[in-house]
C-alpha cells in the first residue's frame, strides 16, 4: 500500500492531472574532466539502490499500490543535451516542468547539460512522491559515491540501507493503527488535533495586494533578504535564555508581525516536519515529511517573552503528536474546503 503522504500526492495527482506542482528539481553545476558513462552508471546505480526512485503507482481493484521494479528493468535515467549558455535557464525550466506519470514512469530523471569540455550542469527531478526535501542528501551523496566508483571501474561497495520505504509504509500503518480503537497512536492524536484546532478561523485575513483566484495557480516567488551576524547571535541567546529553539522565536516573531498586520489574534502557521523519527530512516530516499499546523495565540498584549513561552509550548504539544498525518487532521476537522486556499493555514 501507499504511505499516508504518498496517497495524499497520488489523489492530488488524479484531481489535477499530471502537472509539474509536485516536481522537486534540483541543479548543480559540475566544473573540471566528467567521465559521462560513469555518471550514467552511477545514476543507475542510486536507482536501484533505492526502491522509492523505481516505484510506480498503479490502481489494483480500485486501490493505489507501489510497484517496486527489479532493478534489471531500470535502464536509463540520464539524457545528455548540448545546450548554449544563453538558453541554458530556459531550458532548465523547461525540463523541470515536465509532469510524471505515476502510473509507468520512474519517479525520477536527470539531464545532464553540456556547456563545454570542462563544464556542465547537472539537472536531477524527482516527483514528491518518491523524496522529500531531506532526501537530497543521501541521494547526492549516494551518487558521488557512485560515480567515484565508476571512475575505477568499479561497482559501488557501499553498506546495505537497513530498510527501505515499502518497509516503513507497513511500519507506519502498524504504528498508527485504527481511528476507531481508543487506545490507538491515531485516535489519540486525532483527538489532540480536533481539541487544539478546533474553531480555527477558516482562511487568514491579510492585506493581500490583490484577489485570491478562484483556483490556486501555484505560482509563487521568492524574496531573499540577510539577517546580520548581530542579529543571528541575539535571535540564538534569546533561545537559549527561553528554552526554547529559534525556529520558535521566529515562528513568535511571524505571528506578531501577522497580528499587527490585521490578520488576528488567532494565527494558525504550518510548517513541515521531516518525519524521520527513527535514524534507520536517515539515509534513506523517501517522502516522510508531514505538515503540523502551529497555533499561535497572540491576544492579551502579551511581552514577546510571553508570546515565546506560548509558542514553546505549543511547538512541543504538536512535536508530540507529528505522527499523524495532515490529511487525517484535515478529514477529521472537515474545514470549509476550497480550490482557492489551503485548508487549516495559508502561512
């Protein structure tokens, strides 16, 4: 069966249609001598070494499963292009904008670009399905390994991984167990969601520089800013002085300055959590992450102490009950549903 994550990626897929939504594409550029037939080799080699990167999803008597194939049948994977440097970003984007096919291709695949003798670039996508933003890690080092293997002729003799996904979707549903059983990690963590979100508003109310569509675009952009080397040393003492993490002060920081915004007192914040809570699962290429909604309640004109020492406490009640997965909160809250807004937070 799928996992929890992937099944929620797997119905989206079939509400929208293949789409580039749940692309992860990831470019590096590679400069000095590349032995190209190592790199295929070496790609080749992290695919199979990684059940997730050669598993289609495919429907059987009405229910989606995970077909892991062998790892004879994996051929391919790497495409090579000559490409000029002034179309190289368009090509890229191009290229990363291709939509899967969960149903009979590889989760995964990557071009390499050819800008010169001594230089290329180097683009890897892989569906959301298959890895998560964790997952780069392992599998980038996976593939160096590889390919310096390759380069002396050799296969890669790395220690065998000590479980892989499908092993860790039977895990999961045995963990979790049933909603209906009381004494279950499932039913006691729907009910830790149902009494912490209960009564959330349903959409925050921000001033917006224009109109939400009627569908969400998924379009987004990006506003880079640097925080000074000062600030980064007050933010980690104000931490520490409160126990707490600085994720946590700049989760405080964010619902203050939403607060003062206009968009309440009542200001919920998701974020992912990696979901890895077992190191077996540490070098492993896989989707784990869940998405925890953070509650923050700013009323009372509290200090920004005040607020922190809210947040902490929040923050560890939620850690404490991450198992969960966000589609179940969703299903077990049953908020007002739109194709315009994320159901629980938009932030």
């Amino acid at each position: 069966p799928l996992s929890f994550a992937q099944r929620r990626l797997w119905f989206l897929d079939g509400l929208e249609g293949p789409s580039a939504t749940y692309n992860v594409p990831n470019a590096f550029r590679l400069s000095g001598p590349l032995r190209v037939d190592a790199l295929r080799c070496a790609f080749v080699d992290v695919i199979g070494r990684h059940e997730s990167l050669r598993t289609v999803f495919q429907e059987m008597e009405g229910e989606p499963r995970q077909v892991v194939l062998p790892v004879d049948a994996v051929s391919g994977g790497l495409r090579v292009e000559e490409v000029g440097r002034d179309g190289l970003d368009e090509f890229l984007a191009r290229e990363a904008a291709v939509p899967f096919l969960l149903s009979s291709d590889l989760p995964i695949r990557g071009v390499l670009v050819r800008l010169g003798e001594l230089e290329h670039v180097l683009l890897v996508v892989v569906h959301h399905i298959a890895a998560d933003g964790w997952s780069l890690g392992p599998l980038m080092r996976d593939l160096a390994f590889a390919y310096g293997a390759r380069c002396r002729g050799e296969e890669p003799s790395w220690a065998p991984l000590p479980v892989q996904y499908v092993d860790y979707t039977l895990w999961q549903r045995e963990l979790l167990g049933s909603p209906e059983d009381p004494d279950s990690v499932l039913r006691r963590q729907l009910d830790y969601w149902r009494e912490q979100l209960g009564g959330l508003p349903a959409v925050l109310d921000l001033p917006t520089d224009r109109p939400r569509p009627a569908i969400a675009s998924h379009q987004g952009g990006q506003v880079p800013f640097r925080c000074s080397p000062e600030l980064y040393a007050g933010l980690r003492a104000l931490a520490r002085e409160s126990q707490a993490t600085l994720f946590m002060v700049l989760q405080a920081g964010l619902a203050a300055l939403l607060t003062r915004m206009g968009a309440g007192e009542d200001v919920p914040i998701g974020s992912p959590i990696a979901g890895r809570g077992d190191a077996a699962l540490d070098d492993l290429v896989g989707f784990f992450v869940n998405t925890l909604v953070l509650r923050t309640d700013t009323s009372g004109d509290p200090t920004f102490r005040e607020l922190l020492a809210r947040v902490r406490a929040t923050d560890l009640a939620a850690y404490a009950n991450q198992d969960v997965p966000f589609e179940r909160v969703v299903e077990a809250l049953n908020p007002t549903r739109s194709r315009s807004w994320q159901p629980l937070f938009q932030v």
